[in-house]
C-alpha cells in the first residue's frame, strides 16, 4: 500500500520495481531524487513461518537421520518445552533420560549416543546444529524498503533503496548505508560515516562522524560508536583534553549488544575484527584493537591501546588497564582484573590480579581454610599460653 503519493512518487514507485527485479549495482536515493523529497512507505509483508522435513534439516547440517525423516518440524524448542512439530537437542549423557521422555518430534543427538528415541539427528555438535536449524527456521525479520517521512536524510547521503530507514532516524552529509541495511527508529548517523550491506541497526543507536562500519554486524539498542576516548592531560590546576580525532572502524559479521560503547582513536583508530561478539554494556576505549572472533561478556571494561589478539575469550565484569596485549586463544574468568602493560598469554586466567587458573583454584583453596586455620592457631596459642606457665610456676 503506497499512501497519497504524488507523480513523482508513482515514477518513483516504478523504477523501484524495475531496479529491484534487475539490479546491476547498489542504487541510492541520489541517484534518483533528493531524499528529502521523496517519500515511500511500504507496508511489511508478513509470511508464513518456514516449515521443513527433518531430512532436509539434517541435510543442511551434515547430520544422519535415524527415524522418521518426513517428520514436518516448524520451530526449535528447549528439551523440557518442546512439542508435536518442534526440535531440541541434547549434548550431555547426564540429560539422555531427558530426551526419552520430550515430547519433541526430533532431538539432535551428539554421533553414536546410546539413546533411543523415535527420531533423532546424529551430529558431532548438537548445539551447532542445534543453533544452524535455528537460523533456518526462524530467520531474521525481513522488512520491505521503507524511508519514513518523519526521517531527516542529508542532501548528500547515499541510502540504498532496499534499505529500511525507520521513524525518527537522522542520517548525515555523505553517509552512506548500502543494501538490505535496517536501520530503526531513533538512530542516529554522523556525517561521513559507512555502514555496509545487511546490517541491522537497533533503535536509538548513535553512530558519530566518519565511523566505518561493515556488512551483516548487528547493533543492539542503545550502543554508542565513536564518542570521545577518555584522555587529558594535567597541569598545575587543571585537566585539558587530549586530541580526540581519530576513528572507529568495526569489520564484517560484528555483533554489539546493548548499550555497549566503542570509542574513538585519540589519533588512530579503534578497532573490532570480524566475527567478533560483545555482550551488553561492554565499553571499548580509544585505540582499543580487537581481533577476530572474540567473545566479550557483559560488562567488562577495556582501557585505552588494549590489544586483544583473535580467537580469545573474555568472561563478564573483567577490567583492563592501559596498553595490555591478550594473545591469541586466551580465555579470561569472569570478574578478574589485569593490570596495566601485562602480556596475557594462551591458557585461562583467573583472579585479581590474574594467574592461571591452576594457581588461582590452589589459593582460593587456602583462602576457605583460613576460618579453621584461625580456629587451629588460637587453639594452639592457647595450649603454649598453658605451657609457658606451667614452666613459669615450676621455676617458682
């Protein structure tokens, strides 16, 4: 439904049907007519949910069918909840039982498990599996192309015309956001910012100036790209700001969860490597270098010139200080802190400050002795108390 558009609009409605069907290159609102004059709302489509046999799910993760392959599944559930039409899965032996009494017509089942079940999906990870049917059967929310009338678009932006630009969102002088971005209400865009193609924007993000942001990264409500890093400099009476003039550039398939703040370079850039996954209220600093595949929990706290190398795991409520390196394939327990300058190399960390885990777990054992090592000591002090004066009064 197109709502009370003039003939500009019906041209334009035209050519977007044309473009859509055989789109040579991305196509911008630019290159068409201003966006502030342009106005096309389509209403979303809603389909049907997707429905598949578990052969065919089977198929798309690699996994062997021992049952009922025909069986119609429309959703994934947990073990506990699921019913007639719906898959769970079960990786620990311990929850085999479990999975016999589910009501769920298929359970995804680690290779060769001794478990009997009417119809289950043999697979070497059950949750990997588990996870890939899942974004089969419940894929993401597609919405139609859409420019809300209440968005302010600068002149020289580029937006895609399949891209989604939600009530509310501002988007500055040459920004460009390319196909099959959404970007919902409330956001906020700089000017000379990059976003790439796919990406989903969450409501009231804010994206400040010359941020490059790549394809398919998913930006929770809330997060903040590109906010000045936390950087002065003192003198006698007072503190001034250090330059706070460089970039963020975060890479393809990033995801950021809520409220989440990336900062700027002071005079480079901060950056997040691709595949890289940070938890809710996970704050960057300036010049921070986050590689590839990281795991970040929620609300841990990265000082400035961090680097933090690819394939490294991060617990929740961790706190970094400045100019620290984490080597590739470190794993680091939740609530620990690192000091300042430290090289963190493979293994897992735990503690404040952190030592490897074995030590960490060897001290927390001492430090639960402590009440009855104190108990023992006074125990003791008292029987030498006991002695000495029985010595005292035989000398008399």
């Amino acid at each position: 439904m197109i709502d009370r558009l003039n003939n500009q609009g019906q041209c334009f409605q035209l050519l977007c049907r044309v473009l859509f069907a055989n789109r040579q290159r991305p196509v911008v609102l630019s290159d068409l007519a201003s966006p502030k004059i342009v106005r096309l709302v389509f209403v979303e489509r809603m389909s049907e949910p997707p429905r598949r046999t578990v052969d065919e799910l089977a198929a798309s993760v690699g996994g062997r069918v021992i049952g009922d392959g025909t069986i119609v599944v429309k959703r994934v559930n947990a073990l506990e909840t699921a019913n007639e039409g719906e898959i769970a899965y079960v990786e620990d032996e311990k929850l085999f039982a479990a999975a016999k009494n589910s009501r769920a017509s298929c359970v995804i089942v680690p290779a060769g498990a001794l478990v009997d079940l009417p119809c289950r999906i043999e697979v070497p990870k059950p949750k990997l599996a588990f996870a890939l049917i899942a974004e089969v059967l419940h894929p993401r929310k597609r919405v139609q192309p859409t420019l809300d009338p209440t968005a302010i678009i600068a002149p020289t932006a580029d937006i895609a015309l399949t891209a989604f630009i939600g009530p509310h969102v501002c988007i500055g002088e040459h920004s460009r956001v390319d196909v099959g971005t959404q970007i919902h209400s409330g956001v906020s865009v700089g000017d000379g910012v990059t976003i790439g193609s796919d990406c989903v924007i969450h409501p009231n993000v804010v994206i400040y100036d010359n941020v490059t942001i790549g394809h398919r990264v998913i930006l929770h409500a809330g997060v903040v790209i590109g906010a000045d890093g936390f950087g002065y400099v003192r003198d006698d009476q007072s503190h001034y700001k250090f330059p706070q003039i460089g970039t963020v550039a975060i890479e393809d398939d990033v995801e950021l969860g809520a409220n989440t703040c990336v900062d700027r370079g002071a005079l480079g850039r901060t950056r997040i490597g691709r595949g890289t996954k940070l938890d809710n209220m996970v704050h960057v600093g300036h010049n921070c270098d986050i590689g590839e595949r990281v795991i970040i929990a929620g609300q841990t706290g990265i000082s400035g010139s961090v680097i933090i190398e690819d394939d490294c795991i991060i617990g929740g409520q961790v706190g970094f200080g400045d100019h620290i390196r984490v080597q590739s394939g470190a794993v680091i327990g939740s609530k620990a802190g690192v000091l300042p300058g430290k090289i963190v190399r493979p293994g897992v960390w735990w503690g404040i400050p952190i030592q490897p885990l074995d030590e960490y777990k060897r001290l927390n054992a001492h430090i639960g002795r402590l009440p009855r090592m104190r108990e023992e000591l006074k125990a003791i002090t008292e029987r030498v108390n006991k002695l000495e004066h029985a010595l005292l009064k035989g000398d008399e």
